[in-house]
C-alpha cells in the first residue's frame, strides 16, 4: 500500500553527501521545489529531510540522444509512457533531522524522541513523503504563546514553522537580507514575539524610526509598531523630539548625550565615519588619561597654545590632537550632544529596561551613521558594564531574585559596529562574542553580512536570511553552518520579498519559510493579553454599535 | 468469414468456440481453428479450459493455413477467370484437405478464481476446445499485472516486437487507453536498456488505435 503523499523512494546517498530519491511517475516534478521539507520513514528512524535540488535523470542515455520530441501524437505518447519510467526525476535531499520512528517495533531511550542531527541515513527503498501538520509539530514545536513563536509557513504549505524563543534569546541572532527584502517587517515580528512571551528585555536602535509607534509597508500602507501593540510595555524614547511629534508620537523622553559620556572606545569605532587617522585613537587614549572623564570638551575648548603646550607636556604629537579635535567639533554639533547635562538622560532608559519594559530609540532625523553608531555604542556600553555588575553580583549571591533578565538589543546596520576592525574594540563585539554569559545579547539586522567579522557571524546563533544576491554575502551566512553549500541553492531561490531562510540555534532544522504576514490577524494574535484584549473588544464595541 | 466481427470492442461477450488443440507443450499449444480461415487474429487472448478448474490463457502467435497431409503441398488451381473466391467454389473439397491452425503462447492461467502470470503446471489437454477471451475477461487478467508481457517478449520463434504491438492494440480497443499507458510503463522498464525497440513497439501500438477514434 502506497502512501497518497508519497513523493518517492530513496535510490541512494550517504550522510555527508545527502540522499537521492527517485520521484514516482504519479508526482509532477514540478511540484517539489528547493526547501521543500520532507519526511522519510526509516525502519527504526524517521528522518526529516530539505530537497536541495532536482535533477532530471534517465536509464537510458539513447532517450536522450533521440528525444521523442515532435508534437505528433505518437511522441507525445512516448513522453508518457517514458516519463517516471526510463526518464524520472532525482530529489536530492539532506537529512537534518532524525526522530524515533513510533511505530517501529524497537524499544527507544528518551533521547531518541527529540529532533536529533541526522547521523546515520535510511535504507534503500524508504519511502520518501510529504511532511503533516503532526511532523511539523513534532519539530519545531507549536506557536503556545511562550516558548514557541510562529514566524511563519513553509513555502509550499499551509502549517506553522515556529522559533524556539528560548533558545532564540540565548545567543545572538541576526536578520540579513539586501535592503527591500523585508528584513525590518521581519524584525519586528521577531521582537512582537520575544516581547509578548517576556522572552527578552528589548531595547533597539531604531534608525529609520519605524518600530516605536508606526511604520509604512510597501504598499504605503501604515502598520502598527510595538508600543501600539503592546501599550506600556514597550517605551519609545527619541533623539529627535521635534521629529517624533512630527509624526504623532508621544516618547516617553527625549535622550541627550554628554560630552563626558563619550569615550575612547566610542571614537575608535567612529573612525571609519569621521575618517580619523590610525593614531587618533592614540591621541584621544592620551586625552583621556590626561584630561580625565570631559576629555573631549577640555579638548575642544583648547586653543592652538594650549593644544601646543598640552602636546609638548604630555608628549603628545600635535599634528594627530589638532585632526582629532577638528573631527571631534563633528560630534559636538550633533543636536542631541550636549556639552553637559545635569543629570544623564540614559539614567531613565536604563532603569526602565531593569524594570523589564522595553524601549525603541528613535533616531527621527539623526539617522546618520555618524549620530546612529555614537548613540548606539554610548548607551550599549554603559549597559553592557550594568549588566556585567549584575551578572557577578548572580553569580555571587546565586539568588534567583538575583539574576539579570536577558537583554536583546537590535542594531541595524550591524556591519558598522561588528565590521572585523571594529568588532575587536567595541562592546557590540564584546556582546556577540561572549554570548549569553552576561544576559546581553545582539539582535543584528544588516544588509550586508560579508562585512561583519567572521569571528562574530560564527556566534550568531539563529540566522533569518532574505534574499542575499553578494556572493561573499551568502558565504558569510553559512560561515560556521555545516552542510551550508546544500542550503546555498536553497537561499539563491529565496523570492525577493516575504520569504526566509531560517537556521541555527533556534530552530531545529533549517527551513525555507513564508514570512508570517504583519496584520490585524497578527496584532490580535499578539496583543492578546488582557489589557489590549479589552481595549480590542471596546473598539469592537464601538464598531458594532456605534460611539454612543 | 468471421474476422471482422471479433475486431469490435462490443463484439463478444460469450466466449466464442474458434479452435481444439492438436498440439499441446508447457509453454505454447497449437490448435486447429473450426473452420478453414477462420483462425483468431493474431495477438489476441484465448482460453483453454481443462478438467480441473483450471483454465489455460494464451496469446495468438502464429496462424497458418496448409494441407491436412503434412506432406503434401497446395498447388495452383486458378485458371481462366477461375481466380480467387471462385476457386473455392469450384472446388468444395479444398476445406477437406486445407487446414487453419494457430499457436499461442501461454501467458497465464486461471485457478480457483485466482489468476496467474506465469505458466501453469500442466499444458492443456488434446482436443479440448479453444475460446476467444471476452472483453471481461482480459480486463480481468490484466488487471492481474503486466508479467505477461515478460512471457511475449522471451519468446522464441515468434516476432516478438509484432506480437506485443498486436495484443497491445487489441487489448487496448477493449480496455482503454489508460490500459496503454500503463502497459507501455511496463514495456518502457522491461525495454530499458534498448530504447530503439521500445519505441518501435510502442509506435506501432499507437498507429491504428488512432484510426479508430
């Protein structure tokens, strides 16, 4: 008795090199597409595979030779009788996954009813078929509102492939895709699903402000941002006041940074914007150590005798101090730096995030590198230095009560701040390098992945990918990833919008997906805590009987 | 002459009385067709029963018309505007002395309802009589599967290609053309490795079907 969805019969392969099967006659070929997820029931395993690729194929290379090719009706009956008998179709498939096969007569350990890398393969002639719903389930888990986040459908079916959330916010992940791909629609599908499952405190650097309140979609279409979504739980500061008010929103605060908070550690990673030479950096750690934490206004506020006599005194070389301090008057003129405040604006944002609210910084129209890397990197590594003190002060007192909740912070741009010379410097690279020991983790988005250093990409646990077209872009994905060169074709295939490449820590199998669709279904998915929920039903009300 | 009247899909539905077997072996029998020229045609089903219930199938593989006396030979009798037909007018022992015999090949038998493709334990006895297989009856032993194919295609002094052509024709006017697609399915894998003579088969499987639609 032959299955209705089977596709096939495994013919051939191996574990490294990845599975044949022959497709039945009865299965058009053209119905199985690259990222297709399939199951093959072994006799004791069952094991569940992603087509890599098709391949036309035939017993006899006379067919070949002497195609039956004319539109004659014979011919045309050639075709048939010879299609799935001396020409077939090959599916090339690699075996991800392998899970007790339930109704083997074969007494399994409890190891073996987990998902599991495939390590051994199938015999000749299992039968290759179409994944169910249950299989589905039985991997990737079901979307319970906590532990599971639906992130989407696979290509061709109409079941949901789900994020391990927990997993999710272990590591850093990253969101890649050529601009126009979706990625930010991605990104604050994600971040609905790490806030509504508390999975994760967030704070994101929201550059083009489109997640604080509201953004528009392709279409022009405006779409819900977080604090819509989730009300007071979500806090949008800005950079940008005047901005923010513009377009209708009400921040929680108006974020302005200090000269004195501004580091060393911030120049070095703005050298490539301000185009600062190699020894700046050197000049701007002498500052420091000489001039103490307002390094950079006393800097600023020499003139050409005292810069002089400063570099005779300190030994400086005068030339590199006058470059540093004339690049330096590039960020005093940034709106939201001030000389000095009289208490730090961050204070607010930091308390709120250890209070587990999460917070969107709009950058309104500071959407410059320049002002988007400095802000990002002052308030990161102020965090960063909390969460380190809390995180031993854990360690210490080994209280529950103690222990600092994970910290997600997204960036976008990412190549910027985790480009292989900045990557050595910056807490950004610290972050992604030390993983979740300290309860901080990245969410990188970014358009160009070849950029960030390899040592970096290497610890990014789940990776959503869009379409990527840059070689050296799509190497860097699966920098790190074994069997990467069969999920190559699988990525070059990606439609240009709503479709994804979901692999790593999160997910127990890379999948090809349909992005979840950012709507009313999903606000009302997301939302459904009771505050919203009743704010819902009012507006329901509302519309159904009117404002009266 | 009765030829004509077996070609039609709806022609037959009892099984028609065409031959006694004179010459009997596992593999093959030959019988003696009941009326001069009236022979099956070539390539199609027919049936032997025997004492036990068993039944005996077999495919036309060779039909002949000759002498009774194995010796002697046909000579001319035409002369004048004598031609043809009206030679066996003037001539009404010709049917006294001439005989039709047919060989077919035995591809499968019936036993206890069951059927089976592949050859039976006993040949068919002497003399028993030979029936044309009803439409129901060949839908019921190819349904059976397509091993009987194996059986034409190995046999020996027989042209093979012309025979499989014939029986797939034959069949197919009775079974439909899905019938042809999954015989020719069958005929593409046992063929695989000789692509020239599937081909060959198969377009002359196609040509006449073509003609009776």
């Amino acid at each position: 008795m032959i299955p209705a969805s089977r596709l096939g019969l495994l013919v051939a392969g191996s574990v490294a090199e990845g599975l044949s099967a022959r497709l039945d006659p009865s299965v058009p070929i053209e119905d199985v597409r690259l990222g297709k997820f399939v199951k093959i029931v072994g006799q004791k395993y069952e094991y569940f595979c992603l087509v890599t690729d098709v391949q036309l194929d035939s017993a006899n290379n006379d067919v070949l030779r002497d195609p039956p090719g004319d539109p004659n009706k014979i011919d045309q009956f050639l075709r048939q009788v010879l299609s799935g008998t001396t020409t077939y179709a090959l599916v090339k498939l690699k075996p991800e996954l392998m899970l007790a096969n339930l109704a083997a007569d074969v007494a399994f350990e409890d190891a073996d009813m987990v998902p599991r890398p495939a390590r051994t393969i199938p015999p000749h002639f299992s039968n290759v078929s179409e994944a169910t719903l249950a299989d589905f389930e039985r991997v990737f888990g079901q979307d319970d509102g906590k532990n599971h986040f639906q992130i989407g459908q696979p290509i061709d079916m109409d079941v949901p492939v789900c994020l391990d959330l927990r997993r999710f916010v272990e590591r850093s992940n990253g969101i890649f895709g050529k601009s126009g791909t979706g990625k930010s629609f991605l990104t604050r599908l994600i971040l609905c699903g790490v806030i509504k499952a508390s999975a994760a405190v967030n704070l994101i650097f929201d550059m083009h402000s489109e997640y604080g309140w509201s953004a528009k979609n392709e279409e022009g279409i405006e779409v819900k941002g977080l604090s819509q979504l989730f009300g007071s739980r979500v806090a949008v500061y800005t950079l940008d006041l005047e901005s923010s008010r513009g377009r209708g929103v009400k921040p929680a605060g108006e974020i302005k940074i200090a000269l004195r908070e501004i580091s060393v550690a911030d120049i070095a990673l703005l050298q490539d914007e301000l185009r600062l030479h190699r020894t700046a950096v050197e000049s701007a750690a002498l500052c420091e150590d000489k001039l103490g934490d307002d390094w950079v206004a006393r800097l600023l506020d020499m003139n050409g005798e005292e810069l002089t006599a400063f570099a005779n005194l300190e030994g400086g070389n005068h030339a590199s101090l006058s470059a540093l301090r004339s690049k330096l008057r590039l960020i005093d003129r940034l709106p939201f730096v001030e000389r000095s405040l009289e208490r730090s604006t961050l204070d607010q944002v930091i308390a709120q995030l250890e209070r587990g609210q999460h917070v969107v910084l709009e950058f309104g129209r500071q959407r410059n590198l320049l002002a988007y890397i400095l802000a990002a990197n002052v308030i990161t590594r102020r965090l960063h230095e909390l969460w380190v003190k809390k995180t031993e002060r854990y360690w210490n007192t080994k209280d529950e009560s103690d222990r600092p909740r994970p910290l997600m912070i997204t960036i976008e741009e990412a190549h910027k701040f985790l480009n292989s010379d900045a990557a050595r410097q910056t807490t950004f690279g610290t972050i992604a390098r030390e993983l979740r020991k300290f309860y901080v983790t990245l969410l990188v988005v970014d358009q160009r992945p070849s950029g960030i250093d390899a040592e970096v990409l290497s610890q990014i646990g789940t990776r959503i990918t869009c379409q990527l077209n840059d070689e050296r872009d799509i190497d860097a994905i699966f920098t790190g990833v074994s069997g990467g060169s069969h999920l190559r074709t699988v990525l070059a295939t990606l439609d240009s919008r709503e479709q994804a490449l979901v692999l790593g820590h999160a997910v127990p199998m890379p999948m090809m997906v349909r992005t979840r669709k950012y709507d009313p279904v999903f606000y009302a998915a997301v939302a459904a805590d009771p505050v919203s929920a009743m704010a819902a039903r009012a507006r329901r009300y509302e519309e159904i009987f009117g404002d009266e | 002459m009765s030829l004509n009247g077996f070609a039609g899909a709806t022609a037959h539905f009892e099984p028609a009385l065409i031959g006694e077997v004179v010459e009997a072996s596992t593999t093959e029998f030959l019988a003696q067709a009941v009326e001069l020229d009236s022979a099956p045609p070539f390539g199609v089903f027919v049936q032997v029963a025997t004492d036990e219930p068993m039944t005996v199938y077999g495919v036309v593989a060779h039909v002949q018309t000759a002498g009774i006396d194995p010796g002697s030979r046909a000579i001319m009798r035409g002369h004048d505007d004598i031609r043809d037909d009206r030679i066996y007018q003037e001539n009404p022992d010709l049917p006294l002395v001439l005989r039709t015999t047919f060989r077919a090949l035995v591809v499968g038998f019936e036993e206890h309802g069951q059927i089976h493709q592949f050859l039976p334990p006993r040949p068919p006895r002497l003399h028993y009589s030979v029936f044309t297989c009803t439409p129901r009856t060949v839908t019921s032993f190819t349904n059976a599967g397509f091993d009987y194919l194996q059986a034409l295609l190995n046999a020996q002094d027989v042209p093979v290609d012309e025979l499989l052509a014939a029986n797939l024709r034959h069949t197919t006017r009775s079974e439909g053309a899905d019938f042809l697609q999954d015989a020719g399915r069958e005929l593409a894998q046992l063929l695989r490795a000789d692509y020239a003579r599937l081909t060959g088969i198969l377009r002359r499987c196609l040509a006449p079907i073509e003609m009776v639609r």
